[in-house]
C-alpha cells in the first residue's frame, strides 16, 4: 500500500490510495513564430511548466475526521516536501491546490486531491553530491537525476591570482582579468608632478583654502596667481581686501598615474622657493603652505613658512602633521617650528614607509643694507625718535619721503650726519641709524631648518595630490622677492617590481550559486570585472567536465562544484 508523507508526515493514515497517475515531466511548452504567407513555423525554444501531481483517494469511515486532519496538514502558506513510498529518491516541492470534492458524508468517500509544485522537477533526497577538482584543473561531475541543475562553486585561494573562469560543454563564466600581471617592473624613481609653475595649466583654483586646512583660522584665497618666466607670483589687486586675514591664492593638483596607480607610497616632493624682500621695507610680509593630501583631501604632510610680523624681516617655519580628528578630517598639527633668516632655496617632504621627512635649505642667502648716498630717496625708520639736531620727529613726517641732500660730520658728533631735503628745503638732520634702507642680497653659506619623525597612523593614508598657497597678511606689501619656481615629484620604488592587488588574494572565498545568480567574494557581491558573454549554466544529466582556468603566473585554488540532482 502507497504512503504519502507531507511535510515528513504520513498523510495516508487518513485515507487509502487509489491511483497516481504517473507523468512524463511537467508539461512542455514550445514556442513557435510563424508567418501567414509561409508554410510551417520557425521554432524559438521550449519551457516546462509546473509539476502537477493527482492522487485519487478514498476515505472509508469518520469522514469528518480525517478531513479536518488534513486540513490540519495540507493547509499550509509554502510548498513543503511530499514524498511517495515507491519514489523515495526523490521529492515534490509542493502544495494543495485547486477544491476537492468528496464523493460521499459518511463512508467510502472518494476524492482528488490535486498538488502543484512551483518547480518543473523533483529534487533528489540524496541531498548535496560534492565534487572537487582534480590537480590539473578539471571538475569531472556525475549527475544521476534526469533533469539539468544548477551548481554552486566554491573557491578558496591560498594565493594570487588575477583571473578566475569555469568553462563547460556549451557555456562559460569568468571573472577578473586574463591579462592581469602578479607584478610589474618599476624604476628606482617615476615621476608623479614635474611642474614648473610660469604657468598653471592642470593645476585646480582652489577659492575656499580654509576649508582645506582647518587648522588655519584666518586664512582665504580668493585671488589669482601671476606669473613670470620663472614662476608663480602674487597678485594683490585680485584680493578681497580683508585688513585682518591671510590673503592669496591656492591651487590643488592631483599626481600623474602611475605604473600601477595614481597614489605614491613612498615619494620625494622638492619645491624650488624664492623668499625674501630686498626692497627695505619693514612693513612686508609673505606666507607660503605646500600639503600633501590623500584622495579625500586629507592633509597628510605640511610645510608651512611665512613672516607676518611687521619689522621682524624673519621667516617662520612650522612642519605638520594631519590631527586624526574624528569631526575634523581637514586639520592638522604642528610638530616642529623653525625660523630662517630668508630662503632662495626649497623646500622638501619625503616619505618612506612610515617615515615622514622634512627640510627647508637655503642657498647662501644674506640680506645687507644698501649704503645711502646723496640723492637717494628714503624713508625714516618707524622706530626714530630724535633728529640729531635734539628735536623729536613729527609722528607725521615719518611716512614722508625724503631726498638726501648732503652728508657732512660735525663737530661733537662721532657719525656722520644726513640732511634729509623735501624739495628746496632741509626737514631733518638724521643719523643712519634712523634711516630706512634699502638692501642686497650677498652670500653667507648655506643653512637649512629640517625635522623627521616616524607615523604609523600616518602612513596609512595614501599621498594623491599637492596644495599650493601663497599669500601676505591684511594689505600689507609682499615681499619684492617672493615666487615659487617648481613643485616635482618623484614616487620612490624599494623594489625593482611592484606586486599589483590582484583581483583575488590568499585567504578570498568565491562563491558562484548558478541557481540564484549570485557571486559572492568573502560575503559580500563581486564587484569586480566580468566578462559580457558570461552565463550561468545547470549540469545536464550523465557525466560532464569542466575546465577551470586561472591566471597563467597563478596556481591552482580549491575548486569544490556543490549539486543537487533533480528529476523530471
């Protein structure tokens, strides 16, 4: 006597078998495109239907029980399993459908009951059959069931490999790129910016610096650069006119691609700068940023050298490093200040590893006074007090200029003594000392500010791009020597090859589940490439072979092809 279990229970305890008519496969749709002025039809493809099961049955006594038995049991939301007693193989995914009419109240009650299954095949009881592939590559897989299915592929790398592909009899899926390298040669050095800025063609006008380094609370740049044949100068008349802030320009410009990338792990940036003022005048200043960032525009290195402080005529120096600022990605931190007397040098920033390096050199600069001789125009200093006649300066005749008229000594007086002239008329009789002069540049060796330290967090982040900034404070006057030159460079390579990241790396899990359509590499979707032509396939019944190809360079992973026979 035929059993019927249904979601593993016995549903035949509550009536007896008569019939099951046995079917071939779910029912066959073929699909044809014909024309009315031809004979025939063109065939297009075939599909099979759903599996639809009926089971005529008789119940011989208490009716009413073994009904609401059954209702008990076929009543469900989702197809459950059903499995017959002389087919234990194989199972029905399915669920009761349709009304079922009974013959009779009280005894001998016949009955169809009719199920249909959202599949057009059963599915094998055996569970899931494993097979792995063999040393050289090949899956051999026996398929016992009647009807194709589809497999998972499950991939484990214990090294690179930049490619992946699973060829069968008619269909294929690859994924990665065949052509991909393990590794590719790379000189000492590349260039990663090689500019000479007496122009700045490719370079990025940055208007809102601030927000780039947040660090620096009064700062702007809403000029434009000028330029001459040796570089990048400033252009005070497109300044906003802000009295009480750091006023300039500010340009971005990413690296140049690489061999590999864009970003330079390791590099050497060297800055040609001309910084000082030869004009004598004490009021001048001059501020200079350059930053390295990463490809979000984090600040990774900073060289920061400027001189804001009337009649200081000194340059400061400051190196930084970013904050890690949770809320503030933008900032950075001083770790070495400095001072130069004045720079017609460069500046430069390197990164080795984890090292950071930076160093300011100036070539044998010397700033001497000009000696005042008759017929010169000058200023007074704002420091003067006293004439050397014993009367006191008008504070309103300081700013005034004057012509040197004669240069004499007199008697009791130890220095000489400069009779400051405003057209026929003699104003002051002065010393040298309150004189403002003009001065020149004469050699005195050279001298260099320079600070390294040694940054894990640091060296995290990855070097894409460069940030320039000239500028003076308030409107005050620039100092009459005050250009950058050249921003170069250079990525630094350690090793005469550079290992790409390949596609996929040891310790990765590829999964390919040709059922769903799903490609998962460690979890999540591949996002990787795929070729166009690729097609999910289904194992036909009997024995099939499969070729797995990898990378030329790439070893073997390991390859298992998961299936679950079906039948029709």
């Amino acid at each position: 006597m035929l059993k019927i279990l249904f979601d593993d229970y016995d549903i035949t305890k509550h009536f007896t078998v008569r019939k099951i008519a046995p079917t071939l496969s779910a029912a066959v749709n073929n699909n044809f495109l014909s024309l009315a002025h031809l004979n025939g039809a063109n065939f297009k493809f075939s599909s099979l239907g759903q599996i639809e099961l009926k089971v005529e049955i008789t119940i011989k006594h208490d009716i009413q029980y073994h009904l609401d038995e059954l209702n008990k049991v076929l009543n469900v939301k989702e197809p459950k399993k059903l499995i017959i007693s002389d087919r234990q193989d194989r199972y029905l995914m399915c669920k009761l459908n349709g009304e079922v009419d009974f013959s009779s109240r009280f005894i001998a009650s016949d009955a169809t009951l009719t199920f249909i299954s959202p599949h057009h095949y059963w599915t094998s009881t055996d569970g899931l059959k494993r097979f792995e592939m063999s040393s050289d590559g090949k899956l051999l897989v026996t398929n016992n069931g009647s009807a194709s299915a589809p497999p998972i592929i499950n991939v484990d790398f214990s090294a690179d490999c930049g490619y992946f592909g699973l060829i069968g009899p008619d269909s294929f899926l690859t994924l990665g790129n065949p052509k991909e390298l393990d590794d590719i040669p790379v000189p000492p050095t590349e260039s990663a910016l090689n500019e000479e800025m007496h122009n700045l063609v490719g370079w990025t006008r940055v208007t809102d610096v601030e927000t780039w380094v947040t660090d620096y609370n009064k700062i702007t740049s809403k000029g434009t650069a000028k330029h001459d044949e040796w570089g990048a100068l400033l252009n005070p008349s497109t300044f906003t006119g802000l009295a009480n802030n750091w006023q300039g320009h500010a340009y971005v410009k990413q690296f140049n691609m690489g061999s590999i990338e864009r970003k330079a792990d390791n590099f050497k940036l060297r800055s040609r700068v001309t910084m000082h003022d030869t004009a004598g005048n004490r009021n001048s200043t001059a501020g200079m940023l350059i930053v390295i960032l990463d490809a979000d525009n984090r600040p990774i290195m900073t060289a920061s050298i400027y001189d804001s402080t009337t009649d200081r005529k000194k340059l400061a120096t400051s190196f930084k490093i970013n904050s890690f600022r949770g809320n503030d990605e933008k900032h950075s931190t001083i770790i070495h200040n400095g001072s130069i007397e004045a720079l017609n040098g460069f500046i430069e920033m390197r990164k080795s590893g984890n090292k950071f390096e930076w160093l300011i050199h100036t070539d044998s600069v010397n700033v001497e006074p000009v000696p005042v001789k008759v017929g010169d125009k000058v200023k007074l200093k704002p420091s003067a007090t006293k004439a050397a006649s014993g009367h006191y300066y008008r504070s309103d005749y300081k700013n005034r200029q004057y012509t040197v008229t004669a240069i004499t000594t007199w008697p009791g007086h130890s220095k000489k003594i400069y009779a400051l002239s405003i057209g026929a008329h003699v104003i002051y009789h002065v010393y040298l000392d309150d004189i403002q002069q003009n001065t020149v540049t004469t050699s005195a060796g050279p001298k260099q500010v320079r600070h390294s330290i040694v940054n894990n967090s640091l060296a995290q982040l990855n070097p894409s791009k460069v940030l320039i900034w000239q500028g003076v404070w308030g409107n005050t006057t620039p100092y009459s020597r005050f250009g950058l030159n050249s921003v170069v460079i250079d990525r630094l390579y350690t090793t005469n090859a550079l290992e790409i990241e390949n596609v996929f790396r040891p310790g990765d899990n590829l999964q390919i589940n040709h059922q769903t359509g799903d490609i998962l590499l460690n979890g999540t979707t591949y996002q990787g490439f795929a070729d166009y032509d690729n097609r999910f396939f289904e194992i036909d019944w009997g024995d099939t072979e499969l070729q797995v190809v990898v990378s030329d360079w790439a070893s073997y992973p390991s390859v298992e092809l998961i299936l679950e026979e079906r039948y029709l």
